[in-house]
C-alpha cells in the first residue's frame, strides 16, 4: 500500500511543476504580464501644473470679475490707494500733456481704491478686450456719456453707483473721492471674469540688453523705471520723485511694457479748450520690454477692440513677461501737444 501513495504524491508534484517550467522558457511573457525587477520603482505620474492667472502669470486658478478704475496721478492725488493691488496698470496721456492711469483688477481686488477720476475716450478703447468689465470713474464730458453708454462695460462711476464712493478725509476735493470694490462690483454682477487677453509669462527671450534704468517723456510728466535686483522689479519715479503707494513702499512692477501708439487729439476737450489725446491701441506697433533688469526689443498687435494686445519678439516669438504686475505705459515716438 506505501508504493502506490509515494506515486500518486511523485505524479502530483509533476502536475504542478509542469505550468512552472512552461514558464521558465525563453519565450516572452505574455502581453500585459511583463515581470517587475524587484525593489524597482514604478514611474511617478507628471503632476498637473497648477493654472496661473491670465493677466499676472501667477499661480491661481480662480477667475474673479474684472473692475477697471480710473485714477488720479499728479501730485496733488498722491499717494494713490490700491495700485499695489492691480493686475495691469495702464498710463494714458491726458489734456495738458499730463497722464492718468487706468488700474485693472481681477486677481486680487483692494477694499479701498483711488483717488477716481473722469473717463476718457482711450479708455473706451482698451476695455473691450476685457469683455464687459466693471468701470469705475468719477464724471466724463457729457457729449461722451452716450458713448459710455454703447460700451462694452458695466458702467459703476459715482453717478451709478454712488453709495460706493466716499470722500477720505485729509484730502482736498476732486483729489479725496475713494470707492469701496466691493460695494462696486456689487452693482455689476454680470461683469466678465479674467480671461486670455494675448499675454505670455515665463522665461525671457534671448537680445536682452542690460538696463538700469529707462525714462519715458510726456509733454508735462516723465516716468523712469529703475531696475532693483533686491526688490526684484521696476521702480518707479515720476517727475523726479519716487511714486510712492499709500498702503507704504515705492510702486513697481516684474514688467514694464512701453508701448508706442499713434496718439493725436480727440474731439473732445476740457474747459480751457485743452484737447483730449486719443491714443490708438488696436493695429500694430513697436514696444519696448523691460524685465530681469533688461531691455528687450518687442512688436505688438491687436487687431479688433474686443482682442487682446500680443506681444512678440522682433522674430514673431512670444514676448514673455515675468510673473506678476504688468505696466502697460502707452507712449508715443512725438507725442501729441494738446
């Protein structure tokens, strides 16, 4: 009785080695069973980049509502509040040879901005590309408030939303009228979010040329942009001084973008008959970059209003900017004299 169980434990062991040493053969395995050397790690899947906002580069991937504020800059409406805040900070002549700013907002949005000011016509020629933003400013000519009404944006000056301004005190009048961004964008609900409006971020190109500083001319006011390696970005004077923020600190910007328009006289004009400069920001131009502590020769074009302004190297490349705030300074090679 022993030898017939020692051949059926021999004839068992045989049936399962046999798929074993099917396997050990030198064909392949088969598809989708391809062995794993031990203690070899398994491939780390590509992380996601995260999603950076449209006007700054930065990371963030909310897509906030749009306010556009006109505000003061002379001296007498210095320091201004909220600027430091600004996505995109747009320098436009003005009557008189003076400039004006228009500060663009969506990423990040200040409680308090200003001093506001009036609105005029160039402005009504750069929101578009920001599909119907809110506008906040503060009185226009009245032969142009019928077009302010046509435009793409939700109107928030003073006169429409008045309960969102106030007067700050220790300033003297028109240069003490503030607004409160919430109860603004509160009265434009339907204003557009941050979209793509042409801007490219990243590493700069290559033709840069080491610059420390770069001034621009209007007839009554001059910019210079100072590079600071400490502070990482363009420094700001005007008129000789530093352009100091009320929130503390000198203003500057990662990005300064001198873009050189075609600007003329307007039909319209203030009460001592000084004209209004219109200043062109659709067709095509040349610009100059400042990034890195370096000058870098650009092309931009915008081919409709509702289009974004791009930026290109002198080869057609994109013209990447840093990370960050963007000046936008809409210059001219002979600028108009009101």
């Amino acid at each position: 009785m022993r030898v017939p169980r020692m051949i059926a434990v021999t004839l068992a062991g045989i049936a399962v080695l046999a798929p074993a040493a099917a396997c050990s053969s030198d064909d392949p395995a088969p598809a989708g069973n391809a062995p794993v050397a031990a203690g070899e790690p398994s491939a780390a899947p590509t992380p996601t980049p995260e999603p950076t906002h449209p006007f700054t580069g930065l990371p963030g991937a909310a897509r906030r509502p749009v306010l556009a504020v006109k505000i003061e800059n002379t001296s007498a409406g210095k320091p201004q509040l909220g600027l430091k805040s600004a996505d995109i900070v747009y320098v436009e002549q003005v009557e008189a040879g003076l400039t004006r700013l228009m500060a663009i907002f969506s990423s990040k949005i200040p409680a308090k901005v200003g001093p506001v000011r009036s609105a005029r016509i160039s402005d009504l020629h750069i929101v578009p590309q920001f599909g119907k933003p809110a506008f906040a400013y503060s009185g226009a000519q009245t032969k142009m408030l019928p077009i302010i009404a046509q435009a793409s944006l939700f109107d928030v000056s003073d006169s429409r939303a008045p309960g969102a301004y106030f007067r700050q005190p220790g300033r003297f009048a028109p240069y003490n009228l503030f607004a409160n961004t919430r109860q603004l964008l509160a009265k434009a609900p339907g204003a557009s979010k941050a979209k793509d409006i042409g801007l490219t971020f990243g590493d700069a190109p290559e033709g840069g040329v080491p610059r420390k500083a770069y001034t621009v001319k209007y007839p009554a006011a001059r910019f210079t942009f100072a590079w600071s390696e400490a502070a990482g970005k363009w420094l700001i004077w005007q008129d000789g001084k530093k352009d100091m923020a009320a929130e503390g600190g000198q203003l500057g910007a990662p990005t300064i973008v001198v873009q050189y328009t075609k600007t003329e006289r307007s039909e319209f004009h203030d009460k001592n008959q000084s004209y209004t400069p219109l200043v062109h920001t659709t067709g095509e131009g040349n610009a100059i970059v400042l990034r890195d502590g370096q000058a870098f020769k650009a092309r931009w074009s915008r081919e409709k209003e509702e289009d974004g302004t791009v930026f290109t190297t002198p080869d057609g490349k994109p013209m990447n900017f840093a990370p960050g705030q963007v000046w936008v300074v809409l210059a001219s090679r002979k600028p108009v004299i009101p």
